[in-house]
C-alpha cells in the first residue's frame, strides 16, 4: 500500500482491524470494501489531519460518490485516534433501491431504509432518458 503520510497509514491500520480491504488509487484515498453476510460493502474515505481542510473539488467529489455508497472524511486526532464525518448524499426528489430478490422500487423512507444495501438513485424520469 502505497502512502503519502502517517495520517493515510494509521487510518489503513484502523479500516484493516475492522476488516476492510483498501485500495488507495489516491483519490479519493481509500476505497475500501469488505465481505458482510455474503455481499461486498463498499466504502469511500478521503483521510485528513485534523486541521487540514477538504477542498472544494473534493467536497463535491465526495458528494457525488456518496450517492454511490457510504462516504466519509476520516480525520486523525492529536492522539491519534480518527473520527469520521459522514458525507450526505445530495437531496433528490425519488430515491429507488433495490435488493437481490427486487426490481428498481421507490424508497419513500430513503434516511431510515431497513435495506443495508441499496443503491439510491434520481427520480425514474432520469432513468427513461437513459442515465
């Protein structure tokens, strides 16, 4: 694993201990993935001193990512600890998710959504015109 600070490599150490699998193409840092219950999870982090800020390109990066799966801004303490931020998703008017044994269905509870893998997508309009 390649790395350009102590921060990248700690919070590695920390994401391995909880069984993630990283690839670190640069950016964002990690993507990460583990095996749960028989599917892969995936997960985005882009790793950050405490004071060092995301700019704004990254902001909107990891916005857009966020719809994709779950996102964070992992941010190392002076004692070497790391908090996460959790990086919302943009509001969209629909959101759809689907399961292994579903179709594309509306999520009317998309923040409290008992389905542990979804994918959220924007409203079927965009789906007809073929994104």
């Amino acid at each position: 694993m390649k790395s350009n600070n102590s921060g990248e490599i700690a919070a590695a150490v920390r994401y391995a201990e909880e069984g993630w699998k990283i690839l670190d193409s640069g950016w964002p840092d990690f993507l990460m993935y583990r095996r749960s219950g028989g599917r892969i999870e995936v997960k985005f982090s882009e790793v950050k001193s405490e004071t060092a800020p995301v700019r704004e390109n990254q902001a909107l990066a990891l916005r857009v990512l966020s719809v994709l799966a779950p996102t964070v801004v992992c941010r190392e303490r002076p004692d070497g600890s790391f908090r996460e931020k959790r990086i919302k998703p943009p509001a969209q008017d629909t959101y759809y998710h689907r399961t292994d044994n579903t179709e594309w269905l509306p999520c009317s509870q998309h923040e409290m959504c008992s389905v542990q893998y979804h994918v959220c997508e924007p409203a079927e309009r965009e789906h007809q015109n073929g994104c």
